[in-house]
C-alpha cells in the first residue's frame, strides 16, 4: 500500500461503472463511499464521475440537487474525476448531440465520436504520468475536441487529448478502472489529498 | 463495495481486448433501467424518463402472449428509427440459437443482443457461439447451471429470465435467488468437491472454480422478467441484480411515462425505501399480470433454451 495519510473518495452511484472505480480506490487504500444525495458528498476529498450513459446520470443529478451541490464542492476546491461519461458532465461544451453539463472544464466533448459500440476497443496512448504508453479502454467513448487554455493534456490517443486536467478537475475519455493500471488513479489521489487549494475558477459560464 | 474486474469467460479468449469491451458495456449499464420500447417513440420517453439503454422489439411481451404466432427479430427500420432516435444503447432481441439474425443485428450494428427466450426459440438445443461476435451479448438464465453455460458461450451479461410480460416478479424473484445462493455455497466447497457440482449444476469446471474463488459471476447479474412496480425493481436489486429489464410493465401501464421515471428512481435509490415510495406516490395502474401458477407449461417462457 503506498503510504499517504487516508483520502477518501466519493463515487457518483446513480448508474454505471462505480463499482470499477471503488474497487481500484480500495486497493490504492483510499475510503470510498457511494454518491446519492447531497449528504453523501459532505466529507468527501474527492469526487469520481464515473463511465454510464450521461444523460441518465445528468437527469439524475438535476432532479436530486446533487449538480449544484457538485458545482459547490468544485469550487470549494474538492477534487473531481470524470471518466467518459463524466467527461460530459464535466465538459463546458457537449456536441453530438447538444446537452447541459456541470460546466467544470473548460472543452468541447463531442458525444459517442467513434461509433457504437462495435467500435469501442483497447488501444494505447502516450502520457505525461508515465514513460510507457497508457493502456486506454474506450467504450462508446467521447473525443475532446477543443480543451481551453489552462486545460493540461496528461494523456493523448489518435492526437486528442484523452486525459486531461485544470486545476483541481481531471477528466478521461477512456475507462483507466477498467484497466489493471493505477497510475491515473494513484494521480487522481494525490491530487484529492492535495486539494483545497486550487479551486476551479475561471470557467465562464456559457448560459 | 463489490470488487470485480470485467475479464474471465472461462474461455481461450480470456481476458482478451474484445472480451473486455464486450462486458466493458455490460459493467457501464449497472444501476441502471434498459427498456422494452417497440417503437422509436417509445424509445424517446424511456430515454427522457433515465433508461441507460433501449431494447428494442417488435411487440412487448404481454402481446406476444396474447397474440400467439411466431415472434422473430423486430423489423429493421423500427430498430434503425430508434437508434436514430436515442443517445443511449439499444439492443435488440435475436431467437434462441437464431445466429444468421445475430449476424444481421451485428451488422446493423446494435450495441447489445439479447437472445432472447421471450421470441419463439429457433433452435430447441443449441445457443449462439457468442464469442464469434463483436457486439456483447445477453442472455437469461434461470439458475447457475444456464447462466455459466451461457457465460461459456461468450454471453457478457446475464439477466434472469423470470416470466416475461406476466407482470408477476415471481420468477425473477425464484431465478436470481437460486443464481445467488447456488453461488454461495459454490464458495463453501472443497476443491474436491467442485467437479461433481460443475457436474449436476452442467456447467464448465474452469467458471466454477472461479466463482467458488470470487463467489460472483464473471460478468454484470442483472433481472428482467415481471417487473411491473418500483418496489418491484428495488425488490430484484436487493436480491443482488446489477440492473433491471424492464418489458411490458412499462408501456403496457396506464401511466408509461410517470412509470417509467418512477422504476429508475427505485433502482437507483433501492435501498431507500423513503425514495421508492417517493417513486410510488402518483401512480397509476400497473399492468394487469398473471398467475404464473395457473398457467399451462406450453404458456410459459422462461423454459425455452437452458
């Protein structure tokens, strides 16, 4: 277990891969909990957005008062990480069609961009996290097409950003939990265990 | 909460890049409601009312019961209408063993198929060769025994088969408890035990070592057939279903769109019972369902393919 003093991480679990993603937290040592209602969010380091189908999710959060209260944990400086579907939510621009996000990173996503589902894959990327390429699972994934200024590009697949990062708010294209890689994780913890200090700001709002 | 890794078909392809793509969407689809739609109308208010994905066929259970006849693959231009309609995933249903369908459906390029005992079985021995596809696969299954043989035919989910379009979770109920408790006590045996059991449960050694180890299937669990109700979602989900299919319960109600957003509330916060009567209040009807006990053998579905 690396050693690092005890983050714990919430988990939106309104529908899709949480359960993938808590179990890589676990085995990095990181408390997880589950994501329903606004309390749950209370005493969170960090928050994952976790692969689903985003409109089901983005409804889910609008009707529950929960993407308010995720918008407040952001600019709090709470620690964020959206994985292919939460990359949408997260996104400020969504094509493909058009749909409302939190609008927490400042990109354009553009919606199922390689086709359905026979054309998700496993491939790999080249990263800043590490020497060797990141091994990267897209399912129905999205593609970033435009990432602003200030938005770091941690990981690149087909010359897109695929893993990216502004401030607190990270966001994958790709599935990293459904990998037996924890280098994106391990990173997400530590910037969780870091966090407070940086809030996202500069994000202007488009409506 | 529950660890588990989307690879092991119990067989050669392993792990393999395809296999975990396959159960990749299997895994994005948990929590979540997929339903029964026949037209890309329907599709639209399952989607509007939080469906992760669509199944799409040609007429919902309950009428197939009704109606009686041959029930094959839903015609190509609805299935192409509603995947121009929806964001999310449609599926759509293929008859037991039917593979040239599968094929078609492939090409279509539909993002999950059901072979589905719900249309009328076109071959009463043999399933499709799931491994042969692309496109995941989901197949019903009324114990373990029919769940891992399918698994070893490459299915990547597994959803009970309960009884379709009665509107009675009773079935469901029956299946995913038998799933659930015959994979407990696989976790409670000896090692010398295990080959007898894969013996009268008819299942591959090689998937009941597995989950005698992990005392879970090797893909996503989830319920369909009769759920009618919220509660009876979060009924299914707290018998451990990843997700529930939800057929003629839906647009057969007098209520489809109230119902269909109340099922997703209830599956979502199933162990809320606070939140699912919440999705209750408002409500209409429910659809009608049957007795699965006073119906006849021939009536019955869930017993086509095991």
């Amino acid at each position: 277990m690396p050693e690092r003093k005890e983050v714990k991480i919430g988990i939106l679990a309104v529908q899709g891969d949480f359960g993938a993603h808590a179990a890589m937290l676990e085995q990095l040592g990181a408390k997880t909990a589950e994501v329903r209602t606004p309390a749950d969010l209370e005493d969170c380091d960090g928050l994952i957005l976790p692969g689903g189908e985003s409109t089901t999710q983005l409804k889910f959060l609008q009707e529950e008062g929960l993407a308010d209260k995720i918008v407040k944990f952001a600019k709090r400086g709470g620690a964020i990480f959206g994985t292919c579907a939460g990359a949408i939510l997260l996104a400020k621009d969504v094509k493909h069609p058009q749909q409302d996000s939190l609008n927490l990173m400042d990109m354009t996503v553009v919606r199922n961009a390689y086709g359905r589902q026979i054309a998700s894959d496993v491939v790999s990327g080249p990263t800043t996290l590490k020497n060797e390429p990141l091994e990267m699972v897209f399912i129905r994934g999205p593609v970033i097409e435009r990432a602003g200024p200030g938005v770091k590009v941690l990981a690149k697949y087909a010359g897109k950003p695929a893993l990216v990062q502004r401030e607190n708010i990270m966001a994958a294209t790709f599935h990293p939990e459904l990998t037996d890689d924890t280098t994106v994780h391990e990173y997400f913890l530590r910037l969780a265990g870091t966090g407070a200090k940086q809030p996202a700001n500069g994000v202007k709002s488009s409506s | 909460m529950e660890v588990k890794k989307p690879n092991g078909s119990g067989n050669g392809n392993k792990g393999s890049n395809e296999w975990r793509v396959k159960v990749g969407l299997a895994e994005m689809l948990k929590g979540g409601v997929i339903m029964d739609v026949t037209n890309a109308e329907q599709a639209k208010i399952a989607e509007n009312a939080g469906a992760c994905a669509v199944m799409a066929l040609e007429r919902v259970p309950s009428d197939i019961r009704k109606e009686g006849g041959v029930a094959r693959m839903a015609s190509i231009k609805v299935i192409r209408e509603i995947m121009k309609t929806v964001t999310i995933p449609v599926m759509a249903k293929v008859r037991i063993g039917h593979f040239a369908e599968a094929e078609v459906l492939q090409a279509l390029e539909v993002d999950f198929i059901d072979e589905s005992e719900v249309l009328t079985p076109a071959d009463e021995e043999n399933h499709v060769w799931k491994h042969d596809y692309r496109v995941p696969f989901v197949c019903g299954a009324r114990n373990l025994g029919e769940a891992l043989r399918r698994i070893a035919e490459g299915a990547a989910m597994i959803r009970t088969k309960g009884e379709a379009g009665s509107g009675n979770v009773v079935e469901a109920v029956r299946h995913m408890r038998a799933i659930v408790s015959q994979m407990k006590k696989l976790t409670t045996m000896r090692d010398d035990e295990l080959m007898h059991e894969a013996k009268e449960l008819g299942a591959p050694l090689d998937l009941v070592r597995q989950i005698a180890k992990t005392g879970k299937l090797p893909v996503p669990n989830f319920s369909a057939g009769g759920i009618a109700t919220p509660a009876d979602a979060a009924l299914v989900r707290r018998l451990g279903a990843e997700a529930v299919f939800v057929g003629s319960g839906i647009f057969k109600s007098s209520d489809p769109e109230a119902r269909a957003k109340a099922v997703v509330k209830a599956t979502t916060h199933f162990e809320d019972a606070k939140a699912v009567l919440e999705a209750h209040e408002e409500l209409g009807e429910a659809m009608r369902g049957l007795d699965v006990r006073q119906m006849e053998e021939k009536d019955l579905l869930s017993t086509r393919g095991s």
